[in-house]
C-alpha cells in the first residue's frame, strides 16, 4: 500500500508556519493536541519542523524578550521526509526503527501535504493484513476469491 492511498487522512494534520513566527504563537498552535507543526518558506516548501520538545526546550531556556524568538532557532532543520510515493510498509519500518510519531509527507518538489503519524500507518497496515487473511482463508476453503 501506498502513502498516497492515506492521503487525505495525512492532509488533515497539514499546519504549517513560518519560519520567522515566535515561540509563542507556535506554542498556540500545538495546545490543540498537535505533536508537531511543519516550518514552511512562503511557497509551502518544508523547511524544517517544530515539536512541543522544541518549543519546552526553548521557552525553559527563555527570559522576556528572548521569548518572541522566531522558530527558525528552535526547529528542526534536517528533517526525514516521506512522499506518497512511498510505501507504507517502509515508511512504518523507518519510523519504528527511528523512534518517530510523526512523518511529514512532501511532494517531489518539496511542498508540504501532511503528516503521516504512526498510529494511521499501524492502522492501514493492519487492515491491509486482516483483508490478506481473509483472501487466504477463502481460497484454502475453496470459496475463491471475491
């Protein structure tokens, strides 16, 4: 299965803002239960990504006016991405092997279009299984395939 096929589930995640936004208005956007936020130029390319970790680790570290830095100096820049080219299985793999909760999915020019969380992946993963047991269990009872 391909990320694509997930897409419009990935795409509703979509938040991007722009580098040169605060901390604070960052730190607005993920108390809505977000993980992550994606950092993307005026043109929607990814530019990096900011995590709540991120925005903790800076604001612990902040005092008065350091407090409306931009996120460009808490972000993420070397980010591993994902396309809906790819397939989920990998990505799964990837992510699992990483650690990550999160993946952001570009197109092949680097535009942001969502992110891919790891608990939609287990899911599609899932359900592509149970229909292969399925498909299994009735050609070894003779039934065919439907």
């Amino acid at each position: 299965m391909l990320v694509e096929k997930i897409l419009p589930d990935v795409s509703k995640r979509l938040l991007c803002i722009e580098p040169g936004a605060t901390l604070l208005e960052a730190a607005r956007l993920l108390d809505d239960g977000r993980d992550m936020v994606l950092v993307c130029d005026s043109t929607g390319r990814l530019a990096g990504v900011l995590t709540k970790t991120d925005v903790v680790r800076m604001t612990g570290r902040c005092e008065g006016a350091s407090c409306t830095a931009p996120i460009a100096e808490a972000m993420t820049r070397d980010v591993l991405t994902t396309t809906p080219r790819a397939w989920l299985h990998d990505v799964w793999n990837l992510m699992r092997d990483r650690g990550l909760k999160n993946i952001p999915v570009v197109d092949e020019g680097g535009a942001a279009l969502g992110i891919l969380n790891a608990r939609d992946a287990l899911q599609c993963l899932l359900q592509e299984v149970r229909h292969e047991e399925e498909l299994l269990r009735d050609y070894t009872m003779s039934l065919g395939y439907r």
